[in-house]
C-alpha cells in the first residue's frame, strides 16, 4: 500500500517531467523536418497534428497536477500547493517553443546560413 502512496506522491511531477521530455521531442522532430534538403511539400499537416497532440498532452499534465496534489502526502501537497502557479507558466513555455519550431518547419524558414 506503501508504494501506491509513492506513486501517487509523485504523479504530478512524472507528469510534468513527461511533457518535458515529449516537448524536446516535439521540437527536435520540427528542427528536423526544418532540415531537411531537397524538393519537398511543407509538412503543415504533420506540424499541426503534433501540436495538438502536444496540446493535449499538455492538458492531461496539468489535469493530473491538479487532481492528483490533494491525495499526495501532507509535506508534498505544500510542496504542490507552492508550486501551483508555475505549473501553466511552464507548460505554456514548453508548448510556445514548440510552436516556433513548428512554424519555422512548416513555413520551410531556416534563418541564416553561412
């Protein structure tokens, strides 16, 4: 029973750690996609599904947060509690970088070259 506790304790940091993980690489698939040489259509059908895919994963992240911070331990629900406010902060953050990558790799922009 000990380690369901644990589990729970954790989830909304797994969740976010998750999301993390998921948004660098959501943006190092655009950068690649960005890369790529030669005669190509613009992957936007790609750049959007991925988007909302990370969008959603985004939502659940947060959901879980949210849900799962009153069942936590009382030392790790103050710990949650603190934190409350960043968590959409840094979710947003994660998804804007996503979006630039994503608009640089749709619209087939590479900045400058030497």
């Amino acid at each position: 029973m000990e380690s369901t506790f644990a589990i729970i304790d954790m989830l909304p940091t797994y969740g976010l750690l998750c999301y993390a993980v998921l948004s660098v690489c959501v943006a190092v698939a655009f950068r690649t996609l960005n890369r790529t040489d030669g005669e190509r259509c613009h992957p936007r059908a790609a750049v959007v599904a991925l988007l909302i895919g990370s969008a959603a994963v985004a939502l659940f992240a947060y959901a879980a947060y949210v849900i799962a911070m009153p069942y936590a331990q009382p030392d790790m629900v103050d710990f949650y509690h603190t934190y409350q406010p960043v968590v959409p902060l840094f979710l947003t953050g994660c998804f804007a970088v996503q979006f630039v990558f994503g608009v640089a790799a749709a619209t087939g922009w590479r900045g400058r070259r030497k």
